[in-house]
C-alpha cells in the first residue's frame, strides 16, 4: 500500500510536471505567433521593433528588454525607443568590452547566468544579475541586438535562449522584407 501511494504521487508530480512544460511551450508557440504576426503587419522598421518588445514583455514579464542598434562611427549601441524597464535618460553601450557589443561583433547570442561570475568587462547596473543578447541579423548584417536584463540570477536558461532566437530570426525576416519593400 505504501509502495502505491508512492507510485501514485510519482504519476501525479510527473503529470504536473508535463502539464507545465506543455503550457509553457504552449505560451511560447503564441508568443512567437504573435511576434510574427506583428511584423509581418508593417513594414515600418521602428514599429516592428516597437510591437515586439510590447509581446515579449507582456508576455514573459522580463525586468529590462529592448533592441540596441549600431553606431559604428561612434562605436557604440544606441537604445531604441522601445526599450522598456530601463531607467530613463539616453545612454550608449560601447561595442567594444559590451555584452550586446560582443553579440553585435560576433553574431553570436550570448547568455548570462549570473553577472557575479562573468568574468570580463561587462558593465552592469550593480541590481543586474543575469542577461541575455541575440544578435538580429538582416541579409549577412547584424541590424540590432535583442538584449533583456533582470535582477534575479538565473532568470534565463536553455528555453529562453532558443526563444530569443526563435524570435530574433523572424524579426530579421520581417525586418528584410521591410527593408526590400
């Protein structure tokens, strides 16, 4: 008899377990709807950017997200206007010894665990502990970096990595047909 209420409660947290995996890829599957559906809408290259970080916060709730784009001739990132959760007031991140600079250089999306341990000259807001930055490529061109900030260590992992890509890809397929149009 003990032996069955252990099996049960095996059978029941796996269930539970399953049921939330499924409604988070559930979550994520209309996310990456809904980004696209946004984009492919307008062809206005501020708005693209604009709609999708309106979906990804509402619905993933992350502290600090936003696009920055290149200013080679300055050698910084400058923040599109639809950053949100960022403090106020312009800043530019330099491309050079940046996260979202070294995405941008690379082409290559880069995650964060826990700033604490990062090594290097990253420079964050001292309540920033985790970060993730995807380059959005356009053609054979890195045109932005999808770049989220939060205070809690560990906020993204292996699922939130492969969403943000999932999700840059097709805004830089939006953002080609913009640009063709």
């Amino acid at each position: 008899s003990e032996m069955c209420i252990r099996d049960r409660l095996g059978m029941v947290l796996e269930n539970a377990r399953l049921f939330e995996e499924t409604n988070r890829r559930l979550t994520e599957a209309k996310l990456v709807q809904e980004v696209t559906l946004a984009s492919a809408s307008t062809l206005d290259f501020d708005l693209v950017l604009e709609r999708a970080v309106k979906a990804l916060y509402r619905t993933l709730g992350i502290d600090m997200l936003g696009f920055l784009l290149p200013d080679e001739q300055r050698g910084v990132l400058v923040p599109h206007p639809s950053l949100v959760g960022f403090p106020e007031g312009a800043f530019h991140v330099p491309i050079q010894g940046s996260l979202v600079g070294q995405a941008y250089q690379t082409g290559h999306p880069l995650l964060v665990r826990d700033t604490a341990e990062e090594p290097g000259s990253f420079e964050y807001a001292p309540d920033v502990r985790s970060a993730l930055a995807l380059p959005v490529w356009v053609g054979d061109r890195v045109v932005a970096v999808l770049h989220a900030e939060s205070s809690q260590v560990g906020a993204f992992g292996k699922h939130e990595l492969r969403l943000f890509t999932t999700i840059a890809g097709q805004l830089g397929v939006a953002l080609e047909n913009a640009h063709l149009y």
